[in-house]
C-alpha cells in the first residue's frame, strides 16, 4: 500500500478536515472539533490559524464565499476529503490488527 505524503494526519489536522465537511470560518470550526472530539481535543486560535494555512498549501481546504465579510470562511476539497477517507482507512485497518491481536 503506498502511503499518500499527507498521511499519517495528526489529531487535530484530522478533526480540523472533518469539522470542514460543511463551510466554517475558524470560530465555529473550534467548536465543531470540540463537539466531534467529545471535548477531547480544544484548539487554540494561533494552532487553529497555523494549520488552516499549512492546508491550504497542501490544497487540502479552500476559502469560499461568505455574507460575513469579518470572517474568512473554508471547506474540504475533494483532495482533502482523499487524504481524510485515506487517514480513515488507515486508522481502521490499525483498529483490526489490533483487535485480532487481543482478542486471542
């Protein structure tokens, strides 16, 4: 299996692509990756900002168009939504090896 250069994606990359299904500015993407990490994992806006350019270098987000003229607004791109399901996969095959590992 070849390895997308993208991949392993870290915890909050991860929740960060997912919170991006629908479009968010950075604000409302803090919170839905609160709630989706069942409070697990909290950003801090200077982290947030940081890996919201570092994703848009690597293509994996876009800005989109808002009423909000005070907020910059983003979604996943279909190559974004790649290297999630790929991250997804990954991280599902270690759930199965695992498993099968323990339940012996």
């Amino acid at each position: 299996m070849n390895r997308d250069k993208n991949l392993p994606l870290t915890e909050t990359t991860y929740y960060i692509l997912l919170s991006l299904i629908e479009p968010a500015h950075g604000y409302l993407m803090m919170q839905k990756v609160e709630e989706l990490s069942d409070h697990q994992v909290k950003i801090a806006a200077g982290t947030l900002y940081g890996a919201i350019e570092n994703l848009l270098k690597h293509q994996l987000i876009q800005a989109v168009k808002s009423d909000d003229k005070r907020r910059k607004t983003y979604v996943i791109t279909e190559k974004g939504k790649d290297v999630l399901r790929l991250d997804f996969e990954r991280m599902k095959h270690m759930i199965s090896i695992t498993k099968n590992v323990f339940e012996q």
